[in-house]
C-alpha cells in the first residue's frame, strides 16, 4: 500500500502539467493568430481612412475649382 501512495503523486503531477500544457499551448496559438490578424486589421484600416481623405480631399478640390472657375467667367463675361 504504502508502494502505490508514493507511484501516484508524480503521475498526478505529469498529469497536471500535461493538462497545462494541453491548455496553455492552444492558447498561445490563439493568441498570436489573433495578434496577427489585429495587425493586418490595422494595416488595411489605415489603407481605407488614407483613400477615404484623398476622396474627401479631391471631391473638395473639384468643388473649389469648379466654384472660382464659374465666378471667372462670370467676372469676364462682358456684354456684348
């Protein structure tokens, strides 16, 4: 009996860490697929505001153009 006593807490202890193991290494794995995944995220979120402000910027440009360029002609348009 006193044989068995000592055989099981080693066994129990692998067992733990094997259980540890089991938990912690699909853990990391999902950690780092995720941290992965953010960055790509964040690279393409850039990617998407920076073509957002060059619409804005050339739809504001056209308006200004087209703006002064009809007060132009209106300023010369000399009757005849």
């Amino acid at each position: 009996m006193s044989h068995e006593m000592s055989v099981r807490p080693p066994f129990k202890r692998r067992t733990l860490w094997l259980g540890f193991v089991a938990v912690l290494l699909p853990l990391a794995v999902m950690l780092a697929l995720q941290y992965r995944w953010l960055v790509k995220l964040d690279r393409a979120s850039e990617e998407a505001h920076r073509a957002a402000l060059k619409n804005y910027l050339e739809a504001v440009t056209d308006k200004v153009q087209y703006t002064y360029s009809w007060q132009a002609e209106q300023a010369l348009d000399l009757p005849s």
